[in-house]
C-alpha cells in the first residue's frame, strides 16, 4: 500500500487538505472612502473582520462559511478513505475523479463568496492568500493519482491475460 506512488500523492493531499482548514483564504479591505476601513479574511472556519484603526482590537467573526467548511473538509477526508480502497482500483480512480471535481468546485464556492461580499460592501477590494493555491495543488495531485492508479490496474489486467 505505501510503496505506491499514489499513496504518496493521497498523503500530500490529506496533509495539504489538513493544513487548508487552518489557512486563510481571501482578503478583503474597505475602500478608502469609506468611513471605517476594515480588512476581512475568508477562511474555512469563517469571515473575520479586522478593524483598521484599532491595532489592539479584538477580532469580530461575522458569519460562517459553511460551504467552504465543507469542501475543505471533505478533501483530505476523501484522500484518507481513497488511500484505503488499493485492492479496489477502479473505485480508488473514481473517487478521485470525484476528489478532482471537488478541489475545482472549492474554487467555485470561493468564487461565490467573494461575489457575496462583493455585492454586501460594494466597492471593497480582495486578493488571493496563500491558502487559496492549495486547492489547485491537490488537484494536480489527485489527476497524478489517480494517472498512477489506472496504470496499475492496466498492470494487474495484463498480468492477468498472461496466465
């Protein structure tokens, strides 16, 4: 099971999944005509916001972010249970043909996020924090999974013809 290639792929997306739950995602700021600049971070646990103004102010959590909360979570958790499922090959490249498609529709609920706050402050500018490229990250490593994958079931049929 370890000594596959894909295994080791799975492993860094559950590792890169578990470090995305602690990530920020998004910034926001106020314009600068505003009356009161905020800055807001996007994270999977939430909207926070952050008064300009006051350095030592406390963090306010404005609403939830459920559906990030759970694309985010159900990456890694997928990845875990796919590391699993090596005797069922098709079923392992299948889940993460669905994998795949979750990390891309991550970006989608971002999008949908960003368009949301967008619309609640208008004028207010975002930019893209480190914690949104790990999404991409795992779905190049799941496509590289899951490529290993069907060689090795392409393997195991061949050995089979041969007996």
């Amino acid at each position: 099971m370890i000594q596959r290639i894909q295994t080791l792929y799975l492993l860094a997306i559950v590792a890169l999944g578990i470090t995305l739950c602690f990530q920020s995602v998004l910034l926001f700021e106020s314009p600068e005509t505003a009356d009161t600049a905020c800055v807001w971070e996007l994270s999977p646990v939430g909207l926070t916001e952050f008064p300009a103004d006051q350095a030592n102010a406390p963090m306010i959590a404005l609403q939830g972010v459920w559906g990030l909360l759970l694309a985010t979570a159900l990456i890694p958790l997928l990845a875990l249970i796919d590391i699993f499922l090596y005797r069922k090959r098709i079923l392992q490249a299948r889940l993460n043909i669905f994998l795949a498609c979750l990390c891309v529709g991550w970006y989608g609920v971002a999008a949908i996020y960003v368009w949301l706050m967008k619309v609640s402050v208008p004028g207010v500018m975002w930019s893209p924090d480190f914690g949104s490229a790990i999404p991409l990250i795992c779905f190049v490593l799941t496509m590289m999974a899951t490529r290993a994958i069907l060689k090795d079931e392409a393997l195991v049929r061949a050995a089979d013809r041969i007996r």
